[in-house]
C-alpha cells in the first residue's frame, strides 16, 4: 500500500486505511463496511498481509494495555468468541 495525499487534510490515504482496519478488527463496522473490507483485504496477498500486521499491532497495543478501554474491552469480548469458536 502506498500513501497518499487526501488533499490536504494532513491525512495519507494509508492512515485512513490502518485507522479502517483497526475499526474493521475491533468490530466498530456496519456490516456493509465490514463486507467492504473483506473483499478489498481478503481478496489479495498483499492486503491479506497487511490486515495480519494491524492485527499483530493490536494484540501488541492490547499487551501493552496501550488500547482505550473501551477498545480494550471490545477486543477482549472479540478475542473471546474467537478463542471460544477455535476450542469447539
């Protein structure tokens, strides 16, 4: 992915797209921008990758208790399904 000029707002195109992801791992989507994601991301190697390193830097942030609380107990409501979803 490279970074890109949104005209001016002192925001990359990139940030915009880590803040999407963040927002996309943390469940703070609709369903129709969670389908969004998933086509653009799952779809390709490279953004499949990318998606994996934001969710490695969450789990990073969550261990480092650097995430909000409310973010730190989103994460830990969706870490759990997922933990709870793999042992069944």
């Amino acid at each position: 992915m490279r970074a890109k000029s949104d005209g001016g707002n002192g925001h990359s195109r990139l940030e915009s797209e880590e803040a999407d992801l963040r927002r996309y791992l943390l469940g703070q989507m609709s369903e129709a921008e969670e389908a969004q994601v998933e086509r653009a991301y799952l779809g390709s190697d490279d953004a499949l990758e990318a998606l994996r390193a934001r969710e490695d830097e969450l789990i990073e942030e969550y261990l480092a208790s650097a995430l909000e609380p409310a973010e730190r107990e989103r994460f830990e409501r969706l870490s759990g399904a997922h933990l709870a979803a793999a042992i069944e």
